[in-house]
C-alpha cells in the first residue's frame, strides 16, 4: 500500500478556525465539584465523523459524566493536580492507548540536535508568556490544553494521528528557525494550519475516486461510486473509500453540522486489503502514510494551501443522511465547479 501522488495545484475554498496561539503512571478517582460548560454536553459522540477517534469510548464517557451532572462528577484521570480537566482526561486516554497497544507514548520529533520528547497534556497556564504555542511542545513535548472543544478535539486528534501531528509541529518550528514569529506565518505555516485546525483524509482503493476529488468532480467522486464507500458505523472489508477528519476546528464546527462545512483534504491511494484492517490497524498505517505524504508536500518550494483538496464534509457519503438524495449535491454553493470547470472554459 502506498501513498498517493501530489495533487495537482488548484483552489480550497472552505472556512476555518483561527489556530490557537507530565502526569505519572499513578491512575486515581477525581472529584470534580465544577463541570465543564454547556458546549460538551452538545457532543453526538455516535456522529460518524468522530468513530476513528482513538479511546473514543473512554474520553466520551469521562466528558459525559463531567457536562451532564448538576454539581458533581468523579472521573479516574491521572494522578496530577497541575493540569486542568481535559489535560487530565486525555493524558489518562493516552496511557490507557499505550498499554492496550504495547507502545510506547507518542513523542516529538526532534529538531536537529534536539532529543524527542514524551508528549503529555498540560493546563495552558503553562505555557510561558510571550513564548510560541508550536515552540513550547517541540521544546517540552508538553501540550497546553484548555477545558474547551477545541482543545478536546485537539488533543484526540493527537491520539489518533500522533506521528503526523507531530511532523506538523516540527515543520512549524523549521519555520520558526529560519523566519522567526511574525504576524504573517508564510506558505509553509499556512498550509499545516489549514489541515491541522480543517484538514481530512481520503483514503481509497480506486484511484478514480481521488482523482475525481481533487478535479471538484463531485459526481465522481461522491455520488456514482456511492456503494463503494465505507460505513463509519458498520466497516467493510468490500469498501474502497473513506475519509477520517484530521481538523480539530472542523470537528468543533460539526458539533453544529451545516451544509457549507467543508474540508481541506488530501488523498491516499492504498490496495483493498487496507479495508480489511481492524480501525485501530487502519488509523496507525494511516498516520505513517499522512506522515509521509505532508512532509513530501510541505518540502516542495512553492506549496501553499491550494494545494489541499476543497471536500464538502456533510457530502461524505454515510456521514449526512440527507445525502443519500442526490439532489443534495445539485447545490452549486456547496458543490463548486472549481478548477475543473476553469480548465474547460
């Protein structure tokens, strides 16, 4: 199985988010007397998008004991009073992942002379002042995690995609070497942005697939091969596409799905067999393969965020009822021409 080829260069035209500028082994049962807010309680933990979520099950029933009681919640998190909630509740799912899994906890990946660093979950309060969110967890491997969706769905992504993400983080603090923190980020920065915080994957068995994404040819791509994509909630061996959510804003943004919600992806080709994998083996050869592509794409000299591949998220077949009518894709707001339509004319 093997990763796809470059996209050709075209336009992404899709919101996003604006990115955001050690606990020990001992596990006990917390108290906590304040709960998170309102937002988490509105979580559709069953939403197809969030079924590749790693520890999916632990970290949404920690997250619902703590938005849905009226005073109180008691929740086992690691022993460590420094970090907040969600720093807790994800430091615990990693540990638990690492165990199941037989490997070791995720790290950095280190800048020249620099070792690597376990990473593990810490209150934003420390993070120093005037000191680069990137910097602080390629220098400490610790990530500043505040008690909202954002840095939830953060912090799960870094679970899911730890090898990836920290190849992100690495090419960000490349950048920061050689061009210092400015309020413009440059193209490099840009572009891990926009797939960080808005990014999918595309992961298909039939190239046509892909091809047709990246060409805007939403037919193609979404609506004639229908019976060959995968069902999130009921997996098949026999399937040939499906897209896992890598971005954590778009993640927060679906809590509150809408039509117009679209991605910022990239597409990976594999052989069928890649569809037989249980998810946990999925979401590991996934993140090799994510790994790989974005350093390829992040080394060449003129890469920008053009280069990602516009997706109407809610057009994903399986993740929307509504788009088991093909009407649904008749909508040219949603569903643009784009590039493909300018080559023609």
């Amino acid at each position: 199985m093997t990763a796809s080829n470059l996209p050709h260069l075209h336009r992404a035209d899709a919101l996003f988010d604006q990115p955001l500028v050690n606990g020990s082994s001992a596990h006990e049962s917390v108290i906590f007397t304040s709960k998170l807010d309102d937002s988490f309680a509105q979580i559709d933990w069953q939403a197809p998008w969030l079924s590749h979520l790693s520890q999916l099950n632990d970290i949404s029933k920690s997250i619902n004991e703590l938005s849905h009681s009226p005073q109180q919640a008691e929740v086992s998190i690691i022993n460590d009073k420094s970090i907040d909630i969600v720093a807790g509740i994800l430091n615990t799912a990693s540990k638990k992942q690492s165990e199941t899994a037989q490997r070791p906890l995720p790290t950095t990946k280190p800048i020249k002379n620099q070792r690597a660093h376990t990473l593990s979950f810490v209150s934003q309060d420390a993070l120093p002042e005037g000191e680069a969110y990137e910097s602080f967890i390629a220098m400490t491997g610790n990530i500043p995690t505040r008690d909202n969706l954002h840095d939830l769905f953060n912090g799960s992504i870094w679970l899911t995609f730890p090898k990836t993400k920290a190849l992100l983080n690495h090419y960000h603090m490349l950048e920061i070497e050689q061009q210092g923190v400015s309020a413009s980020r440059g193209r490099v920065r840009d572009t891990i942005t926009v797939f960080d915080e808005n990014g999918a994957v595309l992961v298909t068995a039939d190239p046509s697939i892909g091809e047709a994404l990246i060409d805007f040819d939403w037919q193609g791509s979404l609506v004639q091969p229908r019976r060959q994509w995968d069902d999130p909630i009921s997996p098949s061996p026999k399937a040939q596409a499906a897209v896992y959510i890598f971005g954590h804003a778009l993640l927060e943004q679906l809590i509150a799905p809408r039509k117009p919600l679209c991605a910022h992806s990239v597409v990976i080709n594999v052989s069928q067999d890649f569809f037989a994998l249980s998810l946990s083996e999925r979401l590991q050869y996934l993140d090799d393969r994510v790994a790989d592509y974005m350093n390829e794409l992040l080394s060449c000299n003129e890469v920008t965020p053009r280069h990602l591949s516009p997706l109407p998220i809610l057009g994903v077949p399986h993740f929307w009822a509504k788009n088991a009518d093909a009407d649904f894709y008749k909508d040219a707001y949603v569903f643009r021409s784009g590039r493909r339509k300018q080559g023609k004319s």
